[in-house]
C-alpha cells in the first residue's frame, strides 16, 4: 500500500493566532480517512492548508506528498500533482459556463487540449451519474446554484479531474437527505486503490454511505483520538466532550 500523504508535527498559524499544533496523519492509497470535531478544532485550516490557502503561515513540522514537501508549492501545482479540495462553500463565477470551466481545467491539469468530443462524452456520464440536468453545463459557475446543486458540481469536477487525494470539506452541509445520497454514490464511485479520500464532517450521516477505514477526532488543533468506523457512532451518542474528557485514556 503506497503513502500518498504524510503530514508530520505540523503547527499553522493565521493572524499570529495557532489553530494546528502538531499534526501528524499518513492517508496511503486506497484508504478513506474521516476527520471529525466541532467548529473551530482546526479541521477545515487542515484541509486549507494541505490545498496552499497563502493566509495560513507554516510555523513548524512538513506536508509530504508522494514522499515529496509541498509547503514551496502554490495551490495550482499542488492541483497538478494530484490533490483536489471540495470546497465547503465554493464560490460563484459570474459569466463562466460549467463547461468551459472544466475543459479550461482539465486543460490546465493535464497539460494539453482535451478534444471536444471526449469532453463532452465524459462530461455528459459524469452528469448523468449525478442526476444533473444537460441544461447545467451552460449555467455559470455556482452562480444561483443551490447548496446541492453547488455540492453536485464539486464531484462533478472530481469525478472528471480524477485527483490521487481528494479532501472533502463538509460536502455534506446544507445536503437533504436525497442529494446526500446521490452525493456520496458519486465519491463511492471515485474511490479506488490508487486514490485516498479525506473527508471532513461534523456528524455521523455521511458515514453511512461512506465507510471510513480511519475516523480521526480533531480537539483544539490536533488529533486526539484515532478509530475505527465504529467511533463515528459514539461521537453520536456521546458527542466531542466526552473525547474532551479522556475517553483516549
């Protein structure tokens, strides 16, 4: 089983405030890992950080990705070697189709033209797979989207960029039941022994659909207990207070 990502004592900062402090996690390839914790314990600054976000400052400790630091890299080459973030509120881009987003991506990912024909044939199964409708790909890019039509089209992207590492931050929010569904079909399908996923949430549901092979609890910055899939369904139960009061002990 080959290392995909390997974060080691990491500690960020944003503002002279630190939010990490001493992560260390290793996803290898063909695993899901479940990140789990309440606002504000460092999660989504984990996935921001991994991605290149230049607010957060890099105190101490090394990202490795495919045994290669990344911490010199900008976002846009860490895209090119394979990592993708699913936004938890992606932003709107007026006056850019669907389409043409995606082909200018792709483009810029693999490094050459993609033929419209191939394009548009891969585009349209990846739809379809989704249950979006054809009529999508000409709307701009998450401009009147609702927050399932938004969700949708971060897998669509995914589905079709086909990263090594794909970090899903809250993908679930904002989901009713049905889009959920539909939603975690399509990363059940992107999942391969080749790749890994990182999927960050606040609650159990998701995992329902999703079977984690590691859920990590983030308490104030850091890791503080590591499990199975069975560990989602005490943090239901118990909630975070009750990792908080030593349940690693």
């Amino acid at each position: 089983m080959s290392e995909l990502i390997k974060i080691i004592d990491l500690h960020a900062s944003i503002q002279g405030k630190e939010i990490l402090k001493g992560v260390n996690l290793t996803i290898n390839a063909g695993e899901v890992h479940a990140i789990m914790g309440k606002n504000g314990s460092g999660k989504s600054t984990l996935s921001n950080i991994i991605m290149g976000h230049p607010n957060y400052e890099i105190t101490r400790g090394d990202i490795l990705f495919r045994g290669e630091s990344i911490l010199g890299l900008k976002t846009d080459e860490r895209a090119k070697k394979g990592i993708f973030l699913c936004f938890q509120y992606p932003t709107g881009i007026p006056g850019v189709t669907v389409a043409n987003f995606l082909r200018t991506v792709l483009k810029s990912l693999t490094g050459k033209e993609i033929a419209i024909k191939d394009f548009r044939k891969d585009l349209k199964e990846a739809m379809k797979l989704l249950q979006m409708d054809d009529s999508f790909v000409s709307r701009y890019v998450n401009d009147g989207f609702s927050g399932g039509e938004k969700k949708r089209n971060e897998i669509l992207q995914m589905s079709l960029f086909k990263p090594l590492l794909a970090i899903l931050d809250e993908t679930d929010s904002g989901l009713d039941i049905d889009a959920l569904k539909i939603v975690c079909d399509g990363i059940n399908r992107y999942k391969s022994k080749d790749n890994a996923i990182l999927l960050i949430t606040h609650y159990q549901r998701m995992l329902n659909y999703i079977t984690p092979d590691f859920v990590h609890v983030f308490i104030d910055g850091n890791i503080a207990l590591t499990g199975g899939k069975e560990l989602a369904l005490k943090l239901e139960d118990n909630g975070y207070d009750w990792v908080t009061a030593g349940a690693s002990k």
